[in-house]
C-alpha cells in the first residue's frame, strides 16, 4: 500500500503562507486546502481566490476539502479555480451522485467526506465511483483536536471493502494525526493521510512531515 501524505494549511501562518507550503513541498505529496463556510461547520477559511493563486504557483497537487453547505452549487467552482481533487461532505449534498458525474466530467479527482457520526453503511452505493472516501477522525471545523480512535473502525471496514471489490479509491483519514496516531491509521488501512498542526506547529515542518511519513511507512512492515 502506497502512503501519500497532504499538508493541511488550515494550521499553517496565512501572513507567509508562500513560504510555509514550500517548508514541506520535498516531504508531501499533496497540499490539502479546507474550505469552511462557517455554516457546515463553526469556522471560515479559504475561498477560491486562495486556490486559484496557489494552483499558479504549481507547487503541489491541490487536494479540497469543502466543508460548505450546498456543494451541489459550489463544488465545480473549485475544480475552475484549479484543484486537483474535490472532496464534499455526504451530509450537506443534495445529490451526491450529481457531483461526483460533474467534478468527473471536468477531469478532477472527486471524494467524498463522512463525519464521525455517519456510518460506513450510509454511503457505500457510492463507493465505486469516488476516488477518496474521507473518513473524518475529529468534528470537522478546526485544526488540532484530539485522534477520535473509534473512527478507525470504519477505515478498516472502508479497507476491506476496497480490497474485496477491487476498488481503485484512496481512504483518506483527516483529524488528530501526529507521532501517536499517525503508525495506527496506516496500520488500519489509510493510505491519504492529512497533517497539519503536529508539522506546522513544530520549527521544522518539512522534516516534521517527513519523520510522519517514514512511520506510516515502517508500520506497514510490522
């Protein structure tokens, strides 16, 4: 199983945000931009004048995390405005189905996000049509809070489901990742790992990610 590792900037100094995304470029495989609309979610960040300007800058592939009401309306704007892959919540769609045909049809990865308290069950008729199912480890809506550890549950039942139906989709794990957590959600079948204030909150980010990565990487050979 192939880790890749997305730095979340929600965490990250938006005054040299520049800077702060080329502090951990050698170390990840994406940038993971939160976009909150402080409706979805008690919180407000990024919007696609952000995006655009770092889709120019071609640092990364951009990986979207839209916690938004109403992504029926919006998710396409952002694959406009440059990214790489759309990830909407199943709790604030009207249509789930639509989106992800729509986010397709403009070449864009597409995924789908479950809060804590949704069940697997709830969205497994979609499963084979998504790149990214994202499983939330923490209530969505701000950076550093604690690793939910019941949440992995259902990234190994997510697992066992992309393995038994051959699926090509990427279980990503968002929430609470850091030294402690980081080895058990790879071990449990997380592949997309999302970090964000355990490297940005540290002097060296770049190597922050980087130690990250080589202990997911090692925990899959214990």
């Amino acid at each position: 199983m192939d880790i890749k590792i997305s730095a979340s900037i929600l965490n990250a100094d938006v005054n040299r945000l520049e800077q702060e995304i080329a502090s951990v470029s050698d170390s990840v495989d994406w940038i993971h931009v939160d976009v909150m609309d402080n409706h979805f979610v008690p919180n407000l960040s990024f919007g696609t004048n952000v995006l655009e300007s770092l889709a120019k800058k071609k640092i990364k592939p951009l990986d979207i995390h839209l916690m938004i009401e109403n992504p029926d309306k919006w998710a396409l704007d952002f694959v406009a405005a440059g990214a790489d892959s759309v990830t909407f919540h199943y709790e604030a769609a009207e249509d789930p189905t639509k989106i992800i045909k729509e986010i397709h049809a403009l070449k864009s990865r597409v995924g789908l996000a479950i809060k804590p308290n949704t069940s697997l069950a709830d969205v497994k008729e979609f499963l084979s049509d998504i790149d990214v199912l994202l499983v939330m480890t923490v209530e969505p809506g701000f950076g550093g809070q604690a690793f939910m550890n019941k949440m992995l549950d259902k990234v190994r039942e997510a697992r066992s489901i992309t393995n038994d139906k051959n699926l090509k989709m990427w279980i990503q794990v968002d929430g609470g990742i850091g030294l402690q957590t980081i080895e058990q959600a790879a071990q449990a079948g997380a592949d997309f790992i999302v970090v964000g204030s355990a490297a940005f909150s540290t002097a060296d980010p770049g190597k922050a990610m980087q130690d990250l990565r080589e202990l997911a990487v090692k925990s899959l050979s214990i």
